[in-house]
C-alpha cells in the first residue's frame, strides 16, 4: 500500500557546486551588464568632451595652399562644417575618414581628398589635391558680362579671389549661358569640352598670343558619335578650326598632339598670330589649311583721285 511519502515526493534538490555555479554565472552577467553601461556612458562623456575634438591645430593638410587660392581652405571647411563640435578623434578611424573625406569634398577648392592618416594620438594627416583654375567662362545676363573661373572639370571656382587682371590672362570660353553655383559642375558639354581644350593648351596660350574658345552651337554627329567643335580665336583676329576637344574626337580625326604640332610648326615657321599679318584663319583638324587675310578695300570714295 503506497504511503503518503510516495504520493507526494520531495524535490531534488541542486548539488552545492552546481548551484555555485549559476549563482557565479548570474553575478557575471550582472556584472557585465553593470560594466557595459558604465563604459557607454563614459564613452558617450569621452566623445563629447572638448578635449578630444577635432580642431585646427590637430588636422595637418598638405601640400600647402597654392598660390591662386587667397583664403584659408581648412579654417572655411571646419567653420561651416561644424567638425570641431561634432567629431571626436576617439571615433573608429573609419568613421574619422570618412566624414573628413565626405566633408572637405564640398569645398569648391578641393577636387579630391587623397588619404586620411591618423598619424599619431590626437593627429591627423591629410593629402588632397587642389582645383587649379585654367579658364573662365564669359557669362552674359541682364546687359553684363562676368568672366567665372573654371578647372578643367568645369567645375566652377570661387571667383573673388582672382583680379580682373588674371581673369584676362586666363583662356576666356565665349557664348556660355549657365551659371551653376560655385563648387557645381557645369551641365553643358561644350562647356566641359571646351575646359579640356583649355587646359591642355594652357602652357602655349600666352605664348602663342590666344584669345578665346568657342564653341559650337550645336553638336556634330557622325554615326552614333555627338560631339562639339571648336575654333580658338587670336588676339588679332586669327581663327583657329580646331575641331573635337580632347576626349570627345570621333573616329579618323586627328588626335590634340597632331593638331597642335601643325599650329606649332606653322608659327615656328612663320611668326607668330600677334599682328594683323597673321592669317584669316587656320585649320588643323585633319591636315593644315591657311587662309590669309584679305585687306579691306577702301569704298569708291575713299579711292585716291
């Protein structure tokens, strides 16, 4: 007959070194839990201190502002950023390259920003390569007229900081309409084109006394290939047919090396276009065509009795 004892038996109870365990398992938890909010809200303390913020004195720039650029790039970046309140040196390097990249980017003066390099604690090394202006565009709007500098990416530049006096020295791009904001790049090929052919030509520009690009109202089109043409014009009124700009040539038409080695070896050989005996104009897409200039006849009564 079953006794009270068997209807109703005693729970098993936990050996000794098992329930040490949980119990230790449990206070290491808690522990860990304990410690981890400690360390996020100490954390969250270090990132927001001024201590360890982003500042001027701890992010070095190189190379050294060229000399067409007369503002300080790193302060106006840091100033309108607000890097210096918001970025802590005790974030992942990622983060801090990242958001130094994303941000100096912006600036119209800076086209690329090469490497990011925490060099020592509280240190920062950075590389990027500055716009270069190598013409403007001449915009005209409501009766006036303003020279916009550019780089060979067509992208506008900040153009305060040039005189009016170097703008003149510049490749003017002529019959432009647009006028995108500084630091955007402009949405017209020709424009774009036109940039390019400056700035491979810019080492000759002065020398070979060149006034402005201008292109094409409306592109060319050979088979599938759309593209813009462009004649450069003297200071004296030569014009040059030079055709595609670098990058945009289609098949069969002669390469910019080509071209410029027939004007370079037609003003070797006879004299530069700085006078008005230079010729009505000069063709060097394909192959060299001269054609001089025609003296204006005088009217009938201005003939000589």
């Amino acid at each position: 007959m079953a006794t009270s004892d068997d209807a109703n038996p005693s729970p098993r109870r936990i050996p000794p070194i098992r329930l040490r365990m949980i119990v230790t398992a449990i206070v290491l938890v808690a522990v860990g839990v304990v410690a981890r909010k400690a360390w996020e809200s100490m954390h969250a303390n270090l990132l927001a201190s001024p201590r360890y913020k982003l500042s001027a004195a701890t992010l070095h720039i190189s190379p050294e502002t060229p000399p067409w650029i007369r503002t300080d790039v790193k302060a106006e970046v840091l100033r309108d950023s607000g890097l210096t309140d918001s970025l802590s040196l005790l974030e992942s390097p990622e983060v801090i390259q990242q958001r130094l990249v994303d941000t100096f980017e912006l600036h119209p003066w800076i086209r690329k920003v090469d490497s990011v390099v925490l060099a020592r604690p509280g240190e920062i090394e950075m590389t990027v390569a500055y716009r270069q202006p190598v013409a403007v565009a001449e915009v005209s709007a409501a009766g006036q007229t303003d020279l916009l500098p550019i780089d060979a990416e067509a992208v506008r530049l900040p153009d305060g900081h040039l005189t009016e006096v170097e703008k003149s020295y510049l490749p003017r791009i002529s019959d432009i309409h647009q006028r995108p904001l500084e630091g955007d790049t402009w949405g017209d090929a020709r424009v774009l084109g036109a940039a390019r052919l400056a700035a491979r030509l810019g080492p000759v520009w002065e020398k070979f006394s060149l006034l402005d690009i201008v292109p094409s109202g409306h592109p060319e089109v050979l088979r599938s290939n759309r593209y813009y043409v462009y004649d450069i014009r003297s200071n004296y009124g030569t014009v040059i047919h030079w055709g595609a700009a670098p990058g945009f040539a289609p098949p069969g038409e002669s390469p910019f090396e080509e071209k410029l080695a027939r004007l370079t070896n037609w003003i070797d050989q006879n004299g530069s276009l700085d006078s008005i005996n230079s010729p009505q104009s000069i063709d060097v897409r394909d192959s060299l065509y001269v054609e001089k200039r025609i003296a204006k006849q005088p009217e009938s009564e201005d003939l000589v009795r």
